[in-house]
C-alpha cells in the first residue's frame, strides 16, 4: 500500500498558513483571493472523488477554498490609507466626491480606490544630468527682453489639496506632473522673462521675477487642485558673451576703485607734507622775529661750552670776534 503519510502531512492546513497580516490582507488585490479560492475549492471537489484516502480531505479542502473566497470578498470591503495619503473612489468609473483619509474603510466591494500622495512634493527642473525629476538637461531657456537666452533652474514645492483630489482624478488623472505641474511652471516662467533684462534677472531683479511667477503659478496650480508652497529658481545661467562682459565691467569698476584709492591716499599725503611745510615755515618765521643779538651771542657761548667739555676737542679764542679755533685732542 503506498504511503500517504507524507501528503497528508503536505496539506494538513497549519496555524502558520492562516496568519495574514493586516497590511497584506488590505494590499493585496480581492481576485487573488477569489481565484485562490474558487481553485482550492474545486480541487476539493476533484478529490471528493477519488479513492476512499483522498475523500477525507475533500471537505477540509473544500471549506479552506471557501474560507479563502470570503477572505476575498473581505478584503474587497476593507482598504487602508497610509498616512499621508488619500483615497478616492471610483465605480465603473464614476468618481465619488468624497474622500477617504488615512485608516480603514470599509466600502462596497465594487468600488475601486485610488490613492493619492497628499504630502509635500519636489519637483526639480536642472540642467545638470541626473539632478532633476527627468533625466539628462530639463534645465528651462528663455529669453529675456533684451533678446538674450537664458537658462533656468527651479525646484517646485507643491502639494495635493485633499478636498480637491476627485476632481483632479476624474478632469486630469493620476499623471498631473507631467500634465500641470511641468508645462504650467515652465509657460509662465517664459511668460514673465520677457519683463526683465538678463543681467537684471541674474542679479538686481531675481527675486522680483521669482514672486511674480510664483504668483502666475500659484493661481494655476490652485484651479486644479493643486497648492504651489514654495517656488526655489536655483540657478541662472547667462551666455557666455554677457558673462564675459559682466566680468570685464566688474574688473574695471575694481580697477577704477583703486585708483580712487590711490589718488585720495595721494591727496592725503599732498596734504600732510603741506601741512608739515607749512608749520615748519611758520616755525621758522617765529624763531627769526624772536633771535635778538644777544640771544645769538648766548648760544654761541652755549655752543663753545660744550666743545670745550668733550675730551675729544681743545677750544681755543682768538682776535677781537671771539672766533674759536678747535684743534683735534687725539693726536696730542
């Protein structure tokens, strides 16, 4: 007799098989469960007729095919929403107004729900390979109205507004990046370039331009469904003739700095030096009104006593003007 012990123990349903969690249990798509189910059961059927052996495990077979059905129907009924997330309904596609937020629900098993990121969303549009959401250069050229291209970088925070997220299903669908987001932020910002000159758009002017389209698109957006947060131009990147052309002014206006350096440290100096003449000329003149004859005889005789103190020098006086005549003391 052949040995069934090995089969029986195969399909001995065990507690391990039956514990499904909760997130696997609302993820996974209700006509697995059905199909699994409608399988498992008429493979009980099969085996109900057979041999004696057999039969004895048609009915758990059959009843485990049944549970699984209604574990279908189940999971059908019940769908969870992340945090973070919305979910909107549709019944052969029709769109429900209202909107499921995050938990469990328990719906009717026909209605079909989409999910929806409600959070904060980045999306980036650079001219450096790989930065941006799309690959390769997404930078944005326009021009400005001095009829020079210029290049934009932008990064564009936005999110979805809950209340509106049915009629951004059932008016654009799930794709809205590519369809609102991208081509609404790159129209208006080539819309409002055209105000602004590149070198003011690159320096004096950049904030101006980046609250006057986030304006324009934060109207767009909010028609849709749609709330702009934040607005980021990252970069701009003039040609490389303007570029060259800023640098040469910005070298000279250094250069010309500098000399206004330099001639004010000059007239500083010219200054100085007048106002040093100046008191040594008036020095003079109060020392000449003051010199008296015998004011010059007194100094003289102060002059001839210090003469006669060094050891290096004899004083001798001689004739009537008291000329002295000073002979060298080392080599006596």
């Amino acid at each position: 007799m052949p040995d069934f012990t090995s089969s029986r123990e195969s399909i001995r349903p065990t507690s391990g098989y039956l514990q499904i969690s909760l997130n696997t249990f609302t993820e996974t798509p209700p006509m697995i469960f059905i199909i699994l189910g409608i399988i498992v059961f008429i493979v009980g059927l099969v085996l109900a007729r057979t041999d004696q052996i057999w039969k004895r495990f048609a009915g758990v077979i059959r009843l485990i095919g049944l549970l699984i059905i209604v574990l279908g129907f189940l999971s059908s009924c019940i769908v969870q929403v992340d945090a973070g997330y919305v979910g909107v309904k549709k019944l052969f596609g029709r769109v429900h107004q209202d909107v499921l937020g995050s938990g469990l629900h328990v719906i009717n098993p026909l209605i079909e729900v989409e999910k929806l990121d409600s959070r904060t969303q980045n999306y980036t549009m650079s001219g450096i390979h790989d930065e941006g959401t799309k690959s390769g250069d997404d930078a944005i050229r326009v021009l400005t109205a001095d009829g020079l291209e210029v290049t934009i970088d932008l990064s564009v925070l936005y999110r979805l507004i809950p209340g509106e997220a049915p009629s951004l299903v059932r008016d654009i669908g799930l794709n809205y990046e590519d369809k609102i987001v991208r081509p609404i932020t790159r129209t208006r910002i080539r819309d409002n370039a055209v105000y602004y000159d590149a070198v003011a758009l690159y320096s004096t002017k950049r904030d101006e331009f980046q609250q006057r389209i986030f304006k324009s698109i934060e109207d767009d957006f909010k028609k849709r469904g749609l709330l702009l947060e934040n607005l980021l131009v990252r970069n701009i990147t003039l040609p490389a003739s303007v570029k060259a052309a800023i640098e040469l002014k910005i070298n000279a206006e250094q250069e010309a700095q500098k000399m206004q350096f330099v001639l004010q440290k000059e007239r500083q100096e010219a200054e100085r030096k007048r106002v040093e003449a100046q008191g040594i000329a008036d020095y003079q003149r109060i020392i000449s009104e003051s010199l008296s004859d015998k004011q010059l005889q007194y100094e003289q005789i102060k002059a001839w006593k210090e003469l006669a103190a060094s050891t290096n020098s004899k004083i001798i006086i001689m004739g009537k003007a008291n000329t002295p005549v000073i002979l060298d003391g080392k080599g006596q």
